[in-house]
C-alpha cells in the first residue's frame, strides 16, 4: 500500500527481556511510570499507563517509536534496555 507505513514490533524473548530491562532502568531514575508516561507524551509519543505497564511486564510487544521515546524519557541508551 503505498502511503502506508506499518510500524514494526519488537517481541520479548527468553534471552532479552525488554520490560524488566525498562523497569530497572526506570527504578534506577527514581523515576514513577505516570512519569515516564508524561514524559513520552511530551516527546510527541502516545501511550498510557496500562499499555505502559503490560510492556514493562513482558505482556505486550513494544513499537520501535516506542522504544525510542522510552529511551529518551528514560535518558538512557539502547544498550542498557536491550541487555
């Protein structure tokens, strides 16, 4: 389709568990997920709190926009969530 652009998907797997890398990283910043919500939010990225949680739980694929604006919230790198 031209015009269309499908975002691609990052699944979890046994090696690279993204959430709990996510939520570690989020701990260490003393920082609360409303928080990390906002943050993206004001980055340009929608999301809410429950899809938040369930990607920082391991139960929903995160968006590669996603990942970014978490990183940036976040202000960390791709190496410290993709370990």
């Amino acid at each position: 389709m031209e015009g269309y652009a499908m975002e691609q998907k990052i699944k979890q797997d046994d090696i690279i568990h993204i959430g709990q890398n996510i939520r570690d990283v989020r701990i260490a910043r003393g920082m609360k997920q409303v928080e990390v919500v906002r943050a993206m939010q004001l980055i340009g990225v929608s999301m809410t709190r429950e899809t938040y949680v369930k990607i920082e739980r391991g139960i929903q694929h995160i968006s590669a926009s996603q990942l970014r604006a978490i990183k940036e919230a976040l202000n960390t790198t791709y190496d410290e969530l993709l370990m």
